[in-house]
C-alpha cells in the first residue's frame, strides 16, 4: 500500500469513529439524552415518570414550586438547608420571636437607601416588581411562578412586619422565595430600609 493509501485510511478510520454515535442508540443510552429539570418547570411529567418524590417541606398541596434534585443527584454547589432543624428559628422564620426582636443597626441615610434600591433591582424585582406589587409584566418569574400555580406576590404586607422579621425572610425565604445567605448582613439591612421607602409605615 502506498502512502497516501495509507493516510487515506487512517482518516477514514478516524472520521468514521466519530459516527459511531449516531448508529448506537440501540444498543447504549447516552449521556446527552438524560432528563434535564429546569427550576421552574411544572412538576407533574416527572412525577408521573418516578423521577421525584414531594418532599414533606412542600406538603401535599398542587405540584409546583422549586424543584428537588432527582434522587442520587447533587446539584453545583451542593444542597445547603436553608435552616437547620435545630436552630430556633426553624419552625417559622419570619414570625419567630428570635426575628421581631432583631434590632436594625443600619440607619435610612440616602447611602443605604441607593444601595438598598440597587440590590432590590438585582435580588427581588424579577418576583417582586420594581414597585414592589408584582405587575406580571415587570416581573418576568413571578409570570412563571403564576403559571405553576403560585400567584404573584406584592409586597403591600410589608408595613405589617417588623425590621427584624423582613431581614429574617430575605436570610432564609420560605418555599416559594429563595433564600438569600449570600446577600449579606448589611446589605439585607439596606433592603430593608429600601422596602420602607417603597412602603411605608403608617
Ligand atoms: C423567585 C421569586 C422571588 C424572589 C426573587 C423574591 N421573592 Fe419575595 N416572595 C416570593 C413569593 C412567591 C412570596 C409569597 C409566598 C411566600 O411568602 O413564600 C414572597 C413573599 C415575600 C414577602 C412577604 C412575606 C409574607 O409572609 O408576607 C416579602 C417581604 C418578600 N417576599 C421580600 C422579598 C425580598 C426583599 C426579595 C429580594 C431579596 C425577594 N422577596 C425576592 C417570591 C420571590
């Protein structure tokens, strides 16, 4: 065989490895044809297929919310509860005696209000709206969340709650809300003060 033969060879050996793929479904399952389960996608397809169970946090009302991780998979990043079960707030965040009783340090200066205002832009205005009463429009996820079943969630509650209760719900969310550990301490303080700007107290 001559040279070229050869190199002609080789090259088809190699291109034609690479159909492999194509002509070996029956016999393999592929990776890349795995379930894929967005957040916010309607539950019920794949609890029909056995790929989740309901978790006992969402109870046993509609299937919507957050999804859980398909059993023996570990999302990026590892799950983190969101509250221990032995910390005492964990019965009810927001209402615990432990969140009323926390003092705001941070005074409303124009300073923490700009920053309170930009981190609501970033962190809560996709859910929340920008006015904070959650016109679908304005606030493309809580358009999803309606969707799946959880009506769009104005903020008009806010004048009702304590400093220390609305930190605590942007520190450990609930079911529906995320949770919010990585906003920090201060910068949950701003928010704070901004969402008495956007309501209020009488
Ligand atoms: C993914 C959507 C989503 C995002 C983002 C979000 N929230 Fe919420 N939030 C909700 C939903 C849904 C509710 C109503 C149900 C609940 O309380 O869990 C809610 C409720 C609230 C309430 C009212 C709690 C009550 O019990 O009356 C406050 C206050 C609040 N959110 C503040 C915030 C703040 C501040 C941020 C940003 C740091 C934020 N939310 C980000 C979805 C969201």
């Amino acid at each position: 065989m001559s040279r070229p033969e050869i190199t002609a060879i080789a090259l088809l050996a190699v291109i034609g490895s690479g159909c492999f793929e194509q002509v070996d479904r029956q016999w393999f399952s592929q990776m890349k044809e795995q379930p894929a389960i967005q957040a916010l996608e309607p539950r019920s397809p794949a609890l029909e297929e056995g790929l989740w169970t309901p978790t006992s946090e969402l109870g046993d009302g509609p299937l919507v919310g957050p999804w859980v991780p398909p059993e023996n998979t570990v999302p990026a990043g590892g799950i983190t509860p969101r509250i221990r079960p032995d910390n005492p707030m964990a019965a009810n965040p927001m209402h615990s005696p432990e969140a009323r009783a926390l003092r705001n340090p941070i005074a409303p200066t124009p300073a923490s209000l700009a920053r309170g205002e930009k981190l609501y832009g970033v962190h809560c205005a996709v859910c929340h709206a920008s006015d904070g009463m959650a016109s679908p429009v304005e606030a493309p996820v809580a358009g999803r969340l309606a969707a799946a079943g959880a009506p769009p969630f104005p903020l008009a509650s806010v004048p009702a709650y304590e400093d220390g209760m609305l930190y605590t719900k942007i520190r450990y969310g609930k079911p529906m809300m995320p949770a919010y550990p990585q906003i920090s301490s201060d910068d949950r303080w701003h928010i704070v003060n901004y969402l008495r700007v956007l309501f209020p107290r009488s």
